[in-house]
C-alpha cells in the first residue's frame, strides 16, 4: 500500500508519547492528523499539548487539528468526529492510544480510579470506534489500532492490578469481536503492544522511573510498528495482536538498538507478555 499520504488519521491521546510519535510518523507520509485529547495548557509532570502537538505535526509534514476531547464523554467524541470528516473529508485510520493506568490491588484501588480506567481504556475505544464506523466504511483502505496487549489469561497479569487489566484487556477483546464484526465492511481492527516498556511519561512518572527506563526504548518503536500495520490491506490484515519488535522483524528491520533509551542496556519485558 506504500503510505498514508493524504489519509486521515484520527489519534486519541495523540498530545504526547505514543500517540504523538504514531502521528508524527504519519504525518511524514503527509497525512492529515486529527489530535484528540484533552490537554490544552500546560502541565508541570506532562510534556505537550493539543496545540504545541499540531505544531510538531505540521512541521514534520502533514496536516493537523487540535480537538480539546475527553473521551469519557461521547458528544465530545461525535463533535470531534464530525470536525474532522468536515475538516478532511473523512477519516481513513482511527487509533485508540488514549489510556489511563493505576497499578493497585482491589483493597488500594478507589472506585473513582476504576471507573477512570474502564472510561478511558474500554468505553472510551468502544466509543471512538463507533462514532468513526460511518466514515470508515466509506474509506478506500480503513483501520482501527488499539494500542492494547494480547489476551493472557495467566492469573499473574491479574492479581497485582486486577482493575488495569480488565481495563485494557477490554481494549483487546473489542479487538478480538470488531475485527469478525467488521470484516464484511473490510475495516481491519488490530491491537499493538510494545515488547518492552515504552520511555512515556506514565513510565516516568509511575512505572519506577529512571530504573524501568534503562531497559525501555523510545516510542518511535511503536509508531514505526504501528506505520507498518497501518499501510497494510485492511481486507487481510484484521484480527492481530501485534508486537511492536515482531512487526518489525517481518517489515525488514534488523536493527533496534537505535529505540533504546539507553544504547547496550539490558531490555525489560512490557506487561502482559510471557
């Protein structure tokens, strides 16, 4: 398929991190990028907002509109869905990035904090998906991508943060039932994970810092990956759960130590993977 020049890519989360390397990777390519997200000012712990992620995107090439969405709430999806198809003339990829995490067993996790991942992380994939469907169907070579992980039963990806992983195991099993919905319409749905941890902020700032980042690689991993997964036939690639090194190796890349934070160190294994 080549590339997404011209496509239109609506991203959640798209300010920082993941979701704004997977637009900048687009937007290389010259596609029109929708950001959004819910960060209009500046926070003291989190780099970037709709605005200065425009900014980026429209400099690396592509097209770019800043949408203030909080996607707990699907009018301010719809109203976001609607901006873009108006501003574009529809949307081609749409990329469930958006995610919240709290690590904590069932007696530490305040309720607020399960309803926050379970708003953001499942309802708010299943949202976005459903308020993109009418203009996905009409796309040439249409996509959805949640950045989730496999689905692994094993009890140990439960115990710890039993409320997380029902969050975004939620992600993936709209994966694993779109994809077969979906495959009549020729909208491939796929899930990608990273096999180490990514350097975003989240890791920063709550997954042990500067230790866990010695082992992580840069989000440029992910959205290489997720650029390769996107330019595919949605007609026969559906229904994966993809691994960012794994995509890699199959598109030709031999070479990974240019995604480590820090060159030569032992990697760590990212969540949810054996």
């Amino acid at each position: 398929m080549g590339d997404l020049t011209g496509k239109t890519v609506f991203i959640t989360g798209a300010s920082r991190g993941i979701g704004l390397s997977i637009a900048l990777r687009a937007a290389r390519d010259g596609a029109n990028i929708a950001i959004a997200a819910k960060t209009a000012e500046p926070h003291p712990k989190l780099p970037g907002t709709i605005y200065t992620a425009a900014e980026a995107i429209e400099k690396a090439g592509g097209r770019a509109l800043p949408l203030l969405v909080d996607i707990r709430f699907e009018e301010q999806i719809q109203a976001a869905v609607e901006e873009t198809a108006a501003a574009f003339g529809g949307i081609d990829i749409l990329v469930n990035n958006a995610s919240a995490i709290f690590l904590a067993g069932t007696l530490a996790t305040p309720m607020k904090r399960f309803d926050l991942m379970h708003q953001v992380n499942t309802r708010g994939s299943y949202a976005c998906s459903q308020a993109c469907l009418p203009y996905l169907k009409k796309a040439a070579n249409p996509h959805i991508l949640n950045i989730s992980p496999p689905l692994n039963m094993d009890p140990r990806w439960f115990a710890p943060h039993v409320a997380y992983t029902m969050a975004k195991y939620g992600m993936s099993m709209c994966v694993l039932g779109m994809s077969q919905e979906l495959q009549p319409d020729h909208i491939a749905v796929n899930a990608l994970w990273p096999r180490t941890p990514i350097d975003t902020s989240a890791v920063r700032n709550l997954l042990g810092g500067e230790p866990v980042l010695r082992g992580s690689r840069t989000p440029e991993i992910m959205a290489d990956a997720a650029h390769a997964i996107l330019i595919q036939d949605s007609r026969t690639c559906t229904g994966n759960f993809c691994i960012d090194e794994t995509v890699l190796r199959q598109a030709g890349v031999t070479d990974f130590e240019s995604y480590a934070v820090v060159p030569g160190a032992p990697l760590l294994p990212d969540f949810f993977l054996d």
